[in-house]
C-alpha cells in the first residue's frame, strides 16, 4: 500500500466537471493499494498517518501528529502509485491490485480512519477523476506500507 500525503489550504475532486467531494484547509491523501496487500497494510498506513508528525506548530516547525490536530482528509484511489516501472520506459499496472478487492481495502481504510478524524471526504473509486490543491509548505510525505518505496 502506497500513500502520498500532503497537507493542503485546500482540495477538491471533480467527476464530469462537477464537484464530487471537497475539504478546506487539511491533507490530500493519494492511496494506491498494491496487489499483496492485506488488512496488515491497511493497519500500518492507518497508524503511520494518524501518528506522523508533519503537522506545523505554531513556530512554523513540522513535528504534530495529524491525530491530534484532527485536520479534514480527502482520500483519493490512485492505483497508478502501484506502477511498476522497473522495465525501460514501459509502465505496467500488474503490481496494482485488481478493481474489486481493491475497492474493499479502499472502503475499510477509509472506515477505520473517520473512527479518529472528523472529516473524511473521497473521490469516486475508479473513476476519472480531475483533483485539484493548493500544497501548503510544500509538505508531501511518501508512505509504503512495506517500508520502502518502489
């Protein structure tokens, strides 16, 4: 499972030019599920991104928790994350797991996070989706649920 988190001034989803899903001032998560992943990896992204401190103090420093800052979160699928890019230029998609078990972990991540954040918008899954923020910072954090990045 592969996260790309960023704390944003805001963001918003749109499907067939219209609005789906917005959030103010918080973080844009882009989750790629990959095709070994398992409840296992939906566990440690649920705790590294409740408990990564990369939030700004007040003396502008990174170093809170999003958990306890409790910010609105936009979570987007974003299986092209899973891409396996290790032949030339040729991109394959085979590492990404497939639409059906990958809407189920979706779904239960986003179950698990709104028990401890109070705002949890999505995009669609699977759909065409044109998403649009303002990065604040710039802070955009990489997560890997196995540790390292592909």
């Amino acid at each position: 499972m592969i996260g790309v988190l960023q704390i944003v001034d805001y963001a918003y989803v749109k499907i067939n030019d219209l609005k789906f899903s917005q959030i103010k001032k918080g973080v844009l998560f882009y989750l790629g599920i990959c095709k070994n992943d398992t409840k296992h990896d939906i566990e440690y992204m649920l705790n590294k991104f409740l408990n990564i401190k990369i939030w700004p103090k007040q003396d502008g420093n990174i170093g809170l928790p999003i958990k306890q800052i409790n910010p609105a979160v936009l979570i987007v699928s974003e299986f092209t994350l899973c891409a396996d890019i290790k032949h030339g230029s040729h991109v394959s998609f085979n590492t990404a797991m497939q639409y059906q078990e990958a809407k189920l972990l979706f779904e239960q991540f986003v179950t698990l996070l709104s028990k401890h954040i109070d705002i949890v918008r999505t995009g669609k899954f699977g759909a065409n989706m044109k998403v649009v923020s303002r990065n604040k910072g710039p802070i955009t954090i990489i997560l890997n649920s196995k540790g390292y990045i592909l």
